[in-house]
C-alpha cells in the first residue's frame, strides 16, 4: 500500500487539476482527470479504510461528471476528505498532538 504521503500528493494534484478544470477552462481530456480523481480517492479510501465509503460517494458523480453543477460539489467534497484525511493521519502518527490542533512545523 502507498505511504499517506504519496497519496496525499496525488490526491492533491488531482484536486488541483479539477479546480484548474472548473474554473480556468476545461482540459483536453476530462476522462483522464476523472480516472486520477478515482485512483486517488480509492487508494485513500483504502488507506483510512473507510471500507469504500468516500469511493461510494464520489463515485457516480465522477461515473456522469458535468462540469455545472456537479463539479463544484465533487471539488468541495474531496477537498473535505483530503483535510480529513490529513487530520486522520496526524491522530495516528501523535494522538496528542492531533488533540491539541497544532501541527508539527
């Protein structure tokens, strides 16, 4: 399984490519942006086992993805579940730590 780091980069730069897509003009191939966003959100899916739950959610909507209206509701969701996922990984790197909100400079 990749390390949380690794995902969190490819999950990042998918989300940013979406939000390049949204709203500085779309790319040439939505298809390929769509297949990163679901190998990103899978791999992370299956990092904090959330037992297929964030794939559940994104996945139909990435299955019949229009940029209007559906994109900003898919930028916005995955971008809660990449800081979710950050914070995930902080409690089980230093529990402490996550419970005081402060991060490691």
């Amino acid at each position: 399984m990749p390390s949380f780091a690794r995902i969190d980069r490819a999950l990042v730069a998918a989300i940013r490519a979406l939000h390049d897509h949204l709203w500085q003009g779309p790319t040439k191939d939505e298809a390929k942006l769509r297949l990163r966003l679901r190998k990103a959100v899978a791999d992370l899916d299956r990092f904090v086992r959330a037992r297929g739950m964030i794939v559940g959610a994104t996945g139909p909507i990435l299955e019949n993805f229009r940029r209007r209206p559906d994109g900003e509701k898919v930028f916005d969701f995955l971008h809660a579940v990449a800081n979710l996922a950050a914070a995930v990984e902080l409690w089980r790197r230093d529990p402490r730590e996550a419970h005081e909100g402060r991060a490691r400079s």
